[in-house]
C-alpha cells in the first residue's frame, strides 16, 4: 500500500510539475503588459504625490529610492542615481530608456517643459490602458495555439498525407479498386496543405514572440533608415487611433499652457513616439512655418476631417483645448480598443476555421479509403 501511494505521489509529481511550470509560464507572458502598465501607474503616482506635498519629481524620486526598497526594481534606483548627478527628469529618462513606455517618457518631457508635469499626468494615464487591451488579445491567441496550432499539426499532416494515405492507396491498387478523388487529390496537395497550417501557426508564433519581446524587441528591430516597426504600427487603424488620441491629448495640454503652436505640435508628436506620425507632424509645421493657421496645418495628420472639426469647436471654447477634446478623445479610445479586439477575434476564429477544415478533409479522406477497402473486402 505504501509503495503504491509512493508510486502514485511520485507519477503525480512527474505530471502536475510541467503542467503548473506550463501554467505559470504562461500567466508571466500573458500578463507582462499588465505588468509594464503597473510599473508606470506606479511612477506616476509617486510624482503626483510628490506635486502634492510640494516637491519636485527628480526630488521625490531621489527621496523613495534612498528608502532601498526592492520592489521599486533596478531601473528605479538607476534613474535616481542619474538625478543625483544633477540631471533633470527628462533627461535621465533618456539614460533608462526601459523604464517608461516611450509616449508617456515623451508626455513627462512635455510637462517639463511647460513647466508643470501635473498637467500631463491625466493624459499619461489614459494611455496605460492600452495594455488591458493588449491583453486581451493575447489571451485570444494563446487559446488558439493550445487548442489549435499546436506545432505538431503540420508534421501529423505531413506524416499521415506522406506514409498513411500512400499505403491505403497502395492497398487499394493491389485490390484493384479505384482510389477514392478526394483522398488522392489529398495526397497531391499534402505540401501546399501542409504549408497553409504551417503558416497559420507561424504567424501566430511571430505575433506571439513580438508580444513577448514587447518595446525592447520592437526598439532592436527598428531601423532609423528602414522604420518597419513604426510603419507598421501606423497602419493598423487602432494603433494610428492611439497615436490620434495621445496627439490630441497632448496638444490640447500644451496650447491651454501657452505653449507655441509650432513646439506644441512638434512636442505632442513626439508624445507618440511614432516616426511615421512625426513625419506627417513636420509637414503640419512646415504649413505651419509657412504662415498657414493651426487648423489648416492639422489636416496633414487628419485622413478624415474630425480632427478638424473637433479642433475647430475647441478653438471657439471657453473651457481650453483640453477640455474641449475630451470627448473624442474618449471616443478614439474606445474605437481603438473595438477595433484591436474585433481584429484579435476575426483572426482567431479565421485560423481556427482554416485549421478545423484542414483536420476535417484529414479525416474524410482517411475514412474515404478505409471505406474502400471495407467495400471491397465485404465483396470479396
């Protein structure tokens, strides 16, 4: 009895310890732009307080990492011992460029600029909840590699298309019995079947490492010649709807403090911390430069006139830009997060359908060919 409790604990341990390995694993990846997102709510909330209580931001942030606490993480610590050196907020952020996500570093160096950080603080904010999103998506394709994509669908097609469906043909011409048309055009098409799962899953893998590998990757892989990154970021319409808002955020901070229209449109630019969407700005300052209004020049970064419109409106306020653009800024906000969530659930269910027709056709085309075979056994 004790051997075999002893046996048991010891198979239960074999299997529970990579299932949980798995599990937990799987909770990290998932949840590390959740966990970016709290580490910059974080940071935000000890400057507010320190605004609060009178204190500047390199001074509240000199002041907690004197304290040693190791939750505030390495890179904490790192940018108030560059402060401690005498620079100012700005540009120790620039020395820990893994601190902060780049737009609200950008939205930060904004505020220092007008001389008051508070009043980006609620734009920083409204940023962080991109990574709710992004979670969200991700838990979508993480059910479709573990109930679909698995790596080794692509190898069973390859094996069964390759050695199983050639021996029932090969049965079938021995009993000379003509092969069923739909398991031989299987056995044709094995490569280019193969090839389509194959690619389903890759895709899925790139998007997968991408999401994993997060800023850090995607700031290796970009190119200041050759900006794939940003150019792809720019052409997913939720992605271009964030950088809208961000943009709109900010300008509408930066001119109720006073701030010139040609800094207010380079700085809010840079809040996006996009290069496509700063190209476009630089031909808005151009115009800008050029004697055209503010209004006129923003149509360089408005493909459908809203922004316009909703610029033209503010312009007219009494309660600031800011004020103004709230509500559609909390519009594109929320088009954003339909729009990213909508694509996640198209794809995923794509993929699944494309992967349910290729098992399916896998199964009737081996039952195709036993069917055969049983046919003519029973004639026989």
């Amino acid at each position: 009895m004790i051997a075999f409790l002893l046996w048991l604990l010891i198979w239960l341990v074999l299997w529970l310890a990579p299932l949980v390995l798995l599990s937990w694993l799987a909770c990290f990846l998932v949840s590390l732009p959740l966990r970016r997102q709290e580490r910059a709510r974080f940071f935000l909330d000890l400057l507010e307080l320190g605004l609060k209580e009178g204190r500047t931001p390199e001074q509240t942030i000199v002041a907690v990492s004197r304290s040693r606490d190791p939750s505030m993480g390495a890179r904490f610590h790192l940018l108030a011992a560059h402060l401690e050196t005498g620079l100012r907020l700005g540009q120790a952020l620039d020395r820990v460029p893994r601190l902060l996500p780049l737009q609200t570093a950008a939205m930060l160096k904004s505020g220092e600029e007008i001389g008051d950080v508070r009043k980006v603080l609620p734009a920083c904010r409204h940023r962080l909840k991109d990574g709710l999103s992004q979670t969200c998506g991700a838990m979508n394709y993480l059910i479709l590699i573990a109930l679909a994509l698995t790596p080794a669908a692509p190898a069973i097609f390859q094996v069964l298309a390759r050695f199983v469906f050639p021996k029932f043909l090969q049965l079938l011409q021995d009993m000379e019995v003509p092969p069923p048309a739909f398991t031989a055009y299987l056995i044709h098409q094995a490569d280019f079947l193969a090839a389509i799962m194959s690619a389903g899953a890759a895709m899925i893998y790139v998007a997968g490492i991408v999401y994993i590998g997060g800023p850090r990757l995607t700031g290796w892989l970009q190119s200041s010649v050759l900006p794939i990154c940003d150019w792809l970021a720019f052409r997913l319409p939720w992605r271009r709807k964030q950088m809208q808002r961000d943009f709109a955020s900010m300008l509408g901070v930066l001119l109720d403090a006073d701030v010139p229209e040609e800094r207010a449109v380079a700085l809010a630019a840079a809040a996006t911390a996009n290069v496509i969407f700063k190209t476009r700005a630089t031909r808005a300052l151009t115009d800008l430069r050029a004697g055209r209004k503010l209004l006129e020049a923003m149509r360089r970064l408005d493909d459908d006139g809203e922004f316009h419109w909703r610029l033209t409106n503010a312009s007219r306020s009494t309660s600031g830009f800011r004020a103004a653009l709230n509500g559609w800024i909390e519009a594109l906000d929320a088009k954003a997060f339909q729009q990213q969530q909508a694509a996640a659930q198209v794809i995923t269910t794509a993929l699944v359908l494309v992967n349910g027709t290729l098992v399916g056709s896998l199964v009737v085309g081996t039952f195709q060919a036993l069917i055969a075979i049983v046919n003519t056994g029973v004639m026989w």
